[in-house]
C-alpha cells in the first residue's frame, strides 16, 4: 500500500506539473525581457487566447531575464514573432502571449531568440478604478431612475427650461455690469497662458516625456480594453437599461430640477451684489497666480544653477552619490528577502528486515543558497526499544529534529536535534545535487549510538529515491530501507495551488 501510495503520488505530480516521460514533444524557443516578475516556471504560453505551451526555464542573463519557451510542435512562429507578458483576468496570474509574426517571413527554428514586446501596465490598479467607476455609475444612475419619466416629467421639463431663461437672463445683467472687471480677467488669463507657455519651452524634454508616458499608458489602456471586451459589452448593456429607467423616472427629475433652479435664481438676485465682489476677487488672485507662477520659475532657475539642497542633489556628485548609496542599500535589502526560500517535502522509508514504513514530514527554511534550518516530524514505528526478561519491544513513537546546515562546496555539515536526541549529520553532493551521500550519527548515551548511512538521487527536482543501512552499529536493530519521497518548493506550492480547479459546494 505504501509503493502503491507513492506511486499515485508521482503520478499525479507528474499530471499537475505538466511533465513528460522522455524527450518532450516540440521545440524550444528563448525570449529576454528586462523583468519577468510574477511569471512562474511552468506559465502558460498562449497564442491568440490558445494555451500552446509552458514556461521551461527562467534564467538571471546579466541585468536581464532569459526565458525558455517549449512549444508544441504544430505551432508556427516566423522571424518577426514577439512575446508579451499579460495577465489573466483580475487575480493577475501572468502568462506569456505570442503574436506569430508575417507569414512571408521564414518559420524560426528551434533554440533561436523571439523579440520581447514589453508593456508596463499595473492591471490591480486598472481593474480597481474600473470597478469603482462601475459602482459609482450604478449609484448615479439608480438615483436618476427614481426622479424620471412619464408625462409629469415633460412638464417639468418646461418649467426648468423657463427657469433656465429667466436666469441667462440675471447672467447676462450682471456680466453687463461687470465688463470691465471681466476684461481685466480676461487679460490676467492672457498673461498667465504666456507664462506657461514659457515654462513649457523651458522644460521640454520633461513635457517630451511626459507625453511619451502617456502614450504608453493610452496603448496600455487600449489592451486592457482589448482583454476586457466581454466586460465592456456588458456595461454598455447595463447603461441602456439604465436609460430605459430613467426615461421611466423623468418627471421626478425633473420637478428636482425645476426646485433647484428656482431656488438658483432667489439666490443670484438676492446676491447680485456679492457675486460682483466675487469676480473682482477672481481678478486679484488670477494676478497672484501670475506672481506665484513667476517664483515657480526663479526657483526652477536656481534649482539649474545648484543652489539650494534640491539643486545640490541635482548638481553636487557627492550628494547624488550618499543618495544613490542609500536607494541600492534599500534595494540589496528587499534582494536578500526575496532569496529567502521554503521547501516542504514527505517522505517513506521501509526497514527491510524489520518490516515496517519510518515516515518523515521535513520542512527546511534556507535563507542563503549555503545554509538552512531543518525541522522534521519523524513516525518512527520501532521508537525506543524497552526490554523485558526474555524479550526486547520497540514503541511507535513520534519523535523530531531540528537542525541548522552549512555548507562547503559540495559538503554539508549539519548538527542539533536528530530524532530527538543530539547529532550531526554529513552530506556530499554530486552531479549537480542530483546524487547525494548521507551520514548521521545521534544519541550517544545509548551503548551503541545510532549511525545511519543514506544514498538519494534525485530523478525530478521534486521526486527523489532512497535507500541506505538503519543502526549499522546496533545488531539487534540494524536493517537495510528503500524509500521514496518527494520535494516541493515555495514557487511549487504556488504553483499547485493555482493550477488545481476550484471546488465548489
């Protein structure tokens, strides 16, 4: 039942992790971008919407990202093909999406390089407006719904078109009143508008990148609407039913209206005065906004020419060095706690000549590639052997280890906790970590101390075979094992969690 269990085990981590046995069908392609971040090892690979391969390998090139694509055979990508990292609706899994490029163009063959067509668009915080902007004109509209419609609605229409005349007409006695005033304003607009248009000369390769952004974000925001179309489609369904409604609740509306106008046109005619006070204040702060334009200006000056602790940063080599010092500090920092790594793993091991299973749940914490911290929960069905007059009986026990690791080349050395009792183990790693030699030895108040000898290899990055000598000192309790288990990582363990369907109750 335990081989039976392992079996199953890899075969459905062999299904879920999309492997196969011997050489994979198809080819391989290679694309480098500048950064591939959320994009996972095993990343769907789409052309037009269709899945047609995975993500192979992710590889450090430089300050760049090398990415290996297999495809499957039948697919056809020619010289000018691009590769583009998108997201797959809201939850933002990232997969790469192929344009197969001109059919007169020759087929790119396996192992050459696609061009990388990167787009910079955060899709958490565009789908975020978008909901929020659905929410507020859901509430807009179903307000709307409730004021109009029917022929009451018409008649109330009228009456605020009427309103409506009778305050253009206030309007136009007191800008009559006003015109001087008005024109003064008019000028001090004048004024401010050349003084922008100097800043803008100015400055203009900012505004020239500026409007560089803005393009990327209008292209951005033309994907984002080519990925959303379904959702678009919806809306606008959403917004004739909405019109419907409100042709339905006009004349609530518009009885609304009609009070708000009135009560607009008491309010100009009770305040005529202090609206003319209102406008003459208009034209004092228009020319203090030309004055605090014209200080933006001078301080831009000054800023060019190092003076001041901004133009210092901008001009003085020595501060913008400690500066740039302080922004790489903060970035090796957030490196390092990225390279933090989890591994969780189970494993099996059958005593031959005791014939019985020893079970191990192993969990390693490695925050560097040359040490780790080890933690084991071990199910140990012999425990600790109790002996009577004539007998010797071992207790199922379970028992824990706790270990910290170092390692040297291709030697580990390993010490602390050993099921439950104080140890230190030896490993040495071969052929690239796929073959390794184990050595531990623990509780050395016994007569004979436990010494145990293991040999694994590993056949996948996940799976892995065992088998060695148990107690090779003891003669009572010494036995040959055989074993089987198997290793995740945190990316696999995110990645089995993403791929599994959804169960719904």
């Amino acid at each position: 039942m335990v081989l039976t269990g392992i079996l199953l085990l890899a075969y459905m981590t062999i299904k879920v992790e999309h492997w196969a046995v011997g050489e994979k069908e198809g080819y391989k392609v290679r694309v480098i971008f500048n950064s591939v971040s959320g994009l996972d090892k095993k990343a769907q690979v789409r052309v037009a919407g269709v899945e047609v391969g995975r993500v192979e390998e992710i590889e450090l090139l430089a300050d760049k990202a090398e990415v290996w694509i297999q495809l499957q055979s039948e697919v056809r990508l020619h010289q000018d093909a691009e590769a583009t990292i998108r997201a797959i609706g809201l939850m933002g899994e990232k997969y790469v999406e192929l344009r197969g490029g001109s059919p007169h163009l020759p087929l790119i063959k396996s192992g050459d390089t696609i061009k990388a067509h990167e787009i910079e668009v955060d899709i958490d915080r565009l789908t975020s407006k978008l909901a929020m902007l659905a929410e507020d004109l859901s509430a807009v509209t179903g307000s709307i719904r409730k004021v109009l419609g029917g022929d009451k609605g018409q008649q109330a229409l009228q009456r605020i078109l009427d309103n409506a005349d009778r305050l253009s007409s206030l309007l136009n006695e007191v800008v009559a009143e006003n015109r001087n005033t008005l024109r003064q304003a008019m000028e001090n607009i004048n004024r401010l508008s050349l003084n922008l248009d100097l800043l803008v000369a100015e400055n203009k390769e900012m505004v020239s990148g500026t409007m560089t952004k803005i393009s990327l974000l209008a292209q951005t925001l033309t994907d984002v609407v080519q990925d959303n179309r379904q959702a678009l489609a919806t809306t606008i369904a959403n917004l004739e039913k909405v019109s419907k409604t409100l042709e339905q609740q006009s004349p609530e509306v518009a009885q609304n209206l009609n009070r708000v106008l009135k009560n607009a046109d008491e309010v100009l005619v009770e305040n005529r005065e202090n609206l003319k006070g209102g406008i003459e204040k208009l034209v004092v702060a228009s020319n203090k906004l030309d004055t605090a334009l014209s200080i933006v200006n001078d301080l831009g000056e000054k800023v060019k020419s190092g003076e001041g602790t901004i133009g210092k940063l901008f001009t003085d080599e020595e501060a913008y060095n400690n500066f740039s010092e302080g922004v790489k500090g903060i970035r090796d920092y957030f490196q390092r706690m990225s390279a933090f790594r989890t591994y969780l793993g189970i494993r099996s091991e059958y005593l031959v000549d005791e014939e019985e299973t020893k079970s191990y749940v192993t969990l390693r914490l490695q925050p560097r590639d040359d040490r780790y911290f080890l933690l084991e929960v071990i199910d140990d069905p012999r425990g600790d052997a109790s002996s009577t007059e004539d007998t010797t009986i071992d207790d199922d026990e379970l028992k824990f280890s706790i270990q910290i690791a170092k390692r040297f080349y291709d030697l580990t050395i390993r010490g602390g906790v050993i099921e439950s009792e104080g140890g230190f183990g030896l490993d040495y790693e071969m052929f690239q970590d796929q073959l390794k030699f184990s050595l531990e030895s623990w509780d050395f108040d016994a007569d004979d101390p436990h010494l145990k000898f293991t040999t694994t290899y590993y056949f996948y990055d996940q799976l892995f075979l065992n088998a060695g000598v148990d107690d090779i000192i003891n003669d009572d309790r010494r036995s040959v094992f055989v074993g089987a288990g198997i290793l995740f990582s945190d990316d696999d363990i995110k990645f089995l969690i993403t791929s599994l369907p959804a169960v719904s109750f």
